[in-house]
C-alpha cells in the first residue's frame, strides 16, 4: 500500500497515488460509493458527525468516499512542486462540482456581492461570458471586458474603478487560444487587492500551475483533459485557503447543491492517472499538426502558442511546460470551405468539447459561438473559416492523413 505522504519525485506518481485511502474491503481501487446517506451506529454519534466532533460521512450531497479521492488528487496535481515562502508545500482544498459551469458558479457567487464588479479578458468559454454578461448583472455584479494582454488596459481599468474586486481569468482561451500574463496580471491585481481565479481547463496542472503565481483560486471543467475520455461532465473548484475552502466555500456548495456524483468522480480519478503521458502525447501531436497546416495553402492563418507566429507564443513559453493540445486554424476559402473540410473528415470527430484522447473538431462561427452576433465575434477572432481542434493522441500521421485529405479541394 503507498503511503499518499511520501514525497513522490515525479507529477504522474502524484496524479497515480496521491488521495488514495485503503479500501476498507481490500479493493485495489476505491470503489463507486453508489449511496445518497451514511449510517450511525447511534443517535449520539450522528451528533457528533453533524457537530464535527466525529469525521464520516453523513450525506450525498455533503460528501462522498469516490469523490473525496478525487478532490485529493486534483489539490495534489494543483500544488505540485510548489512551496510557501517558508519552503513548505503548499495545501489546497479542491471541491469537486457537477460541471465546470457549477463551478465557476460557486466561486462567483461566493465571493462577489451586488455593487461589485469582476475585470476580464474578451476572450472566455462561451458559457462564462454569458453566465457573467447576462446572469451576474440582475444580481447587482458588473463585469468589465479589457484585453488583458495589454498590462496598460488593465492598469488603467483598476485605477478607474475602485469597485473591481476581482481579476477573472481563462488562459489558454477559447477559441483562437489566447494567453494572458498570469504572473505579471497577479502582481497588478493584489496591489488592488483584487482577488484572482484562474481557468485552467486548457493547461492542466501539468502544463500550468497558477498557483505558483500567487492566484486564489483555480478552476477546471473536468470535462475535458483531466478526465481525458469524454465520460462524464465535471468541474472543480480549488482554493488556497483552506479554511475558508473548508468553511464557507463548502457550506455555499452543499446549499447550492452543485455537487458531482460518485460514478463521475470514479471515472475523473482513473482519467487523472494518466494525464501526464497523454498531454505529453496531446502536444508533441498539435506541434506536429500545426506545422503541418501553417505550410498548407488552404490554411490563412494557425493560432498555435507552439508557433512563433502566435502573438502570445512568449507569454505561453513563460508560464507553460508545453503549448498545449488546442489549437484554432482560418480556412481561406471561409465559410463554405470551413463546411466542406469538417464534412469531409474520416477519422477525427466533429463535435464540439475538447481534452479526449480521439481528436475534435467543431466550428465555433456556427457551434460554440452561434448566438454571438457575427460583428463582435469577428472583434475576437471568430471568423466565420475558423476551426477549432482539440488535437488528440492519435499516432499523429493518422490525423495528418484524414486532414490533409479532408483539405484537399476533390
Ligand atoms: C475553458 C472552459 N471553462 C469552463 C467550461 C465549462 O465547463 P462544463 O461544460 O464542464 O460546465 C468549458 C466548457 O467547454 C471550457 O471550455
């Protein structure tokens, strides 16, 4: 049986053991506790447990044996290698939600309120720029759009507006992969004393670790890479302070009822295990594929951080181990040549989502981003040739061949 404290040298003996506990019945794997309450033996200890007094497990929605494991490993994958400034590794409380949606939910509504406003970059998943432009505002919060990727907009937005209390990012973005300075954006934001949550879905914590950075809070759609093969929706939210994680945060989240599910949290943790050798396979697959398309006369333009092309190609070698496995490429045919490639497509799989291990592809102009009128989308960069690609670890000449096919004009 590992022991889950031994300083583990490597991330992927981290992402395979770390939040592990033995199974009281021997079970290799920590099985899916399939149960919505928890006994007491007696009334007196149901006391306890509901006091604290006692730790075990009450109900569902409040906690789960599955899922606490996979809390675990997620806080351990997110503190990796990093110390406090006594040299101490650092702790963190991850909360395992329903949906990355759910958990993004939890941490705005947990520490914003009305008359507050949040500073962010114009380019965000879809579904959090409506939840902050069209949910947030009847509550009284105001969300402020500059291109974080110019320092001066960001400083001049903070120095405008004392009611900005926080600093939201998403870094890769959806979907011409734009990165912005996290380091730099933090160091602006606590001298404000903004507080700073980081999208890290894109990344990973193997690619990226915010934290190292000084962040507050960091959240996934697990959705996507860390469960690696497209089983099950889910999202986290983790934090830095764990007491504050353990108390408010957790009281908020069981009230809200965005809870995940011990079959989900199951199927995250085995997803987990390996996402080391996948996203080292994801990237050295996008590099190989974006070389391959920047040459390829039906292509106008390649965002991939791995090119030196990309305008945020530094800021991605700054604060990333890898360029990552998305990339977004313009056809220069537009619109009736971006139908034709995807229609053409053998292998790769039109659908929209991203992070599993077979590659995808979709069409933001008329999938992700349908409802965004198509003046303001073409501000961001979503034109309507734009292909997104979630590239996958296929053995990459597979993926070459059904694209290049797929390109050509027969
Ligand atoms: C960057 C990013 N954040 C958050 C979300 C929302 O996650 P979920 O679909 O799990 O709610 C998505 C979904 O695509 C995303 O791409």
């Amino acid at each position: 049986m590992p022991n889950k404290k031994i300083p583990f040298s490597g991330f992927s003996s981290v992402a395979i053991h770390s939040g592990h506990d033995k199974d009281p019945n021997y079970a290799h794997l920590t099985p899916i506790y399939a149960s919505s309450t928890y006994v007491f033996d007696e009334a007196e200890q149901g006391m306890r447990r509901f006091t604290g007094e006692e730790k075990g497990y009450i109900y569902g929605r409040w906690g789960n044996p599955t899922i606490t494991e996979a809390e675990e490993k997620i806080a351990a994958l997110e503190s990796y290698g990093i110390a406090d400034k006594h040299g101490n590794a650092i702790e963190l409380k991850a909360i395992l939600h329903a949906s990355g949606m759910a958990a993004i939910s939890t941490m705005l509504i947990g520490t914003l309120k009305a008359g507050d406003k949040i500073l962010s970059h114009y380019s965000l998943y879809g579904g959090t720029q409506q939840l902050l432009e069209t949910v947030l505002p009847p509550l009284g919060i105001e969300v402020i759009i500059v291109d974080l990727r110019d320092l001066n907009a960001a400083a001049n937005a903070l120095q405008a507006d004392d009611k900005i209390k926080m600093l939201y990012l998403e870094t890769p973005a959806n979907p011409t992969i734009q990165c912005v300075d996290i380091d730099e954006l933090t160091i602006l934001a606590k001298a404000y004393n903004l507080i700073v949550a980081v999208d890290n879905t894109f990344a990973t914590p193997y690619l990226q670790q915010p934290f190292q950075f000084g962040v507050d809070y960091i959240i996934h759609s697990t959705t996507k890479f860390l469960n690696g093969h497209g089983t099950a929706i889910g999202g986290v939210l983790i934090g830095k302070d764990v007491a504050h994680m353990n108390g408010h945060m957790t009281k908020l989240h069981r009230l809200l009822g965005g809870n995940s599910n011990p079959f989900d949290a199951y199927l995250l943790t085995q997803g987990m295990k390996t996402l080391e050798v996948r996203m080292e396979r994801h990237c050295h697959n996008a590099m190989e594929i974006a070389g391959f398309l920047e040459q390829h006369r039906a292509i106008k333009k390649v965002n991939y951080l791995g090119l030196p092309s990309h305008p945020d190609f530094n800021t991605a070698a700054k604060q990333m181990k890898h360029p990552g496995a998305m990339l977004s490429f313009e056809m220069a045919g537009g619109l009736d040549a971006a139908k034709k490639f995807i229609d053409k497509l053998q292998m790769c799989i039109r659908a929209v989502s991203l992070g599993t291990c077979d590659t995808l592809l979709c069409h933001p102009a008329s999938m992700t981003h349908f409802s965004v009128p198509k003046e303001k989308r073409e501000q961001y960069g979503i034109t309507d040739g734009l292909i997104r690609m979630s590239v996958g670890i296929e053995n990459v000449q597979d993926i070459i061949m059904d694209l290049d096919s797929s390109l050509s004009p027969s």
